[in-house]
C-alpha cells in the first residue's frame, strides 16, 4: 500500500506576502511541515507541489519537487483543482495532504492518522481542534439551548477543521472527489498543534511560539 504526501505551495500569497518562504525562527516557513512528515515512517513519498522551482534548494533531503501548472497559482483555483491534477501525476493507493500553514503539528499526530486510514478501520482522516465553548451558527446556538445553559464540561464540544493535513484513499477522491469520507478518524490537535497561519497576526503567534519554544514536545 503506496502512502505518498503532498504540501501545494504557491509564492504569490495575497494575504500574508511571501508567506510560504518567509522567515519563522530563522528558516521558511514551509520546511516546518516537511521536516514533520518527513519524520512519519508510514509515509513513502513527501512531495511539494509547486510552480516555482527556484524554491528547490530550500527543500529538506528526502522530499521531491513536482512542478505544477502555474495557471494553479491564481487566487480563484480551487483546491479541488489542485488535487485532481496532483492524483492525476502521482499514483498512490493513500494521499496525506498537508498545508505549510500548520508548522506545528507533529509527526505522531500524522502517523496515527494515516495508520488509522491504512488499517481500514477508517476511510479517512482529518486534523481538527476540539472547542467546549458557547458556540452559535447561523443566529442560533449550536451545541446549547438558550432556555437551559449548562456548565461548560457538560456542554457538546464542536470540532473545527485546522487544515493541518486530510487523509484519503485514491478511491474516495478520484471515484466522489471527497477529501473526508463516510468514516474519518478525527485526530484531535492541541492549542499549538492547531496554529494555523492565515493572516498576519497568527504570523505573529506563530513568532512567539517559537521564540518560547512552545512547539518542541
């Protein structure tokens, strides 16, 4: 069973300039999450999408730049574009998408995730923060009635998405273009885990997470 990872990376990033090349204690951003799955032994293949292949040399050992079309660069592609045509050019039988915008999640978050999908107790898996908070959504409480408020431990937690990586096999998304299936696995991440750098401030956690070294556990 063929596991291969694939981080997209374009360099014309409009919300944070640079973003993915851009200093984070002391080296680029994106080396973060490749030097993570790097380190997870049930990964075959760790690849970066990219059309730009001046970012090359920047690349840890062991991870291979597959050049993409630069029309994938525009701020209108969609995501579903830029997987259809990576599976189109790598054939695995297990995809780990991960996003150089989580540099803080770590290699045992990832392993056991894809374990969990390879094992096929799961057909697929995603990385999400668990919020036991009030929560509402479309002008009405989520997970609490406003007649009943209940101490927070008893409150439904809710599970936001961090993007950090899905994972999925080649059928779930060639055959229902669907990155989580009918039964992922929800790998559950930490406040650190679940940074995710989409503007400028969460730059700036993310500085002070390295800077206190919060991020090495």
């Amino acid at each position: 069973m063929k596991t291969v990872a694939f981080v997209p990376i374009r360099l014309n990033s409009s919300r944070v300039a640079g973003k993915n090349l851009r200093p984070l204690g002391g080296r680029p951003l994106m080396t973060y999450i490749l030097d993570t799955l790097r380190q997870v032994e049930n990964i075959d293949e760790t690849y970066v999408y990219c059309s730009d292949t001046s970012i090359a040399p920047l690349l840890p050992a062991g991870v291979t730049l597959l050049r993409r079309d630069a029309a994938l660069d525009s701020d209108t592609t969609l995501g579903e574009q830029i997987y259809d045509a990576f599976t189109r050019q790598v054939e695995a039988d297990i995809y780990v998408l991960a996003h150089a915008t989580s540099p803080f999640i770590r290699p045992q978050t990832i392993s056991e995730a894809v374990a969990r999908v390879q094992g096929g107790e799961y057909d697929s898996a995603f990385s999400a923060e668990r919020i036991q908070t009030f929560a509402w959504y479309g002008g009405r409480p989520l997970n609490y009635s406003l007649t009943h408020v209940p101490r927070t431990q008893e409150l439904e937690p809710v599970y936001a998405e961090t993007s950090a990586f899905f994972v999925f096999g080649r059928e779930l998304w060639c055959g229902r273009h669907r990155r989580i299936g009918d039964r992922p696995y929800v790998a559950v991440t930490d406040r650190i885990e679940s940074t995710d750098i989409d503007n400028p401030d969460d730059f700036t956690l993310a500085e002070a997470i390295v800077a206190a070294g919060l991020n090495r556990r």
